[in-house]
C-alpha cells in the first residue's frame, strides 16, 4: 500500500476524476494520505491584460470548490489543492513537496498533436520520481 497518494485532476474531465478516486482507494490503506490536486494554467501576461482582473482568483476559488465536493462525496478524508503553473511540472512539484509515492491521472486517448508534444501524463510519467499510474 501507498502512504501519500496524488491524484491530479482536470476539471474539464471531473466525471473522470470521481473514477480515478475509487482507483485511488484500491491502492492506498487506512493511513494512506490521498492529496486531490487541480492546475489552473497560467495565462500569459499579453493576454492576461485583456481579460478581468479577478478571472484567475475566480478559476482558483471554482476550481477549490469542485475539489472539495469531490473530496466530501468520496467519503475519504482528502486534503485539496489548487495550484497555478503549467500542469505537468506542478504536478512533479506538488509530488516532491508532498513526497507522494504514487502518482495516478487520467490520459484521453493520443491524438497526433501528442505524439509530437506529448500530453501531460506523458510527461509527468517520463520525469515523475515516483510510481505513477496512467488510467484510461
């Protein structure tokens, strides 16, 4: 069994994070810390200047919310994080800071735009310091 387990979770896909949860729990024992994850891509400045100044606190607060329901209606006692940075180098950071043993996220089926940049859980299986599980 695992003792910290990250589960990354795209909001735009929560239906299958709510699936990847009850995959979590099959991996994780009664002291397992399961830490529920979310990044909010930042936006680059040049564009950030044309949108509301408060549309990232907003995406952050929406983003800790949906969490938080997931978290509630797993049963399970999980702490939420909402962080903002690009989604496979956070995802690594987050793993680190929280020495998290294993990591498990989601990938959709490869297009061709991945074969030539490679999608996020690629990327976070190639570089992660710690067991990762892809589910599909």
């Amino acid at each position: 069994m695992y003792k910290t387990i990250l589960v990354p979770i795209d909001m735009s896909h929560a239906a299958e994070g709510k699936s990847i949860i009850d995959v979590a729990t099959r991996y994780g024992g009664d002291g397992t810390k399961f830490i529920l994850l979310n990044v909010v891509e930042d936006i680059p400045n040049w564009a950030a200047v044309q949108l509301p100044a408060n549309i990232i606190d907003n995406s952050l607060d929406a983003a800790r919310d949906e969490l938080k329901a997931i978290a509630t209606a797993s049963g399970l006692k999980m702490e939420v994080e909402v962080r903002t940075g690009h989604s496979y180098n956070t995802i690594l950071d987050v793993a680190a800071e929280k020495n998290a043993d294993l990591i498990i996220i989601a990938s959709h089926k490869p297009g061709l735009q991945d074969y030539f940049l490679g999608s996020t859980a690629a990327k976070v299986v190639r570089h992660a310091k710690c067991s990762v599980l892809v589910v599909r």
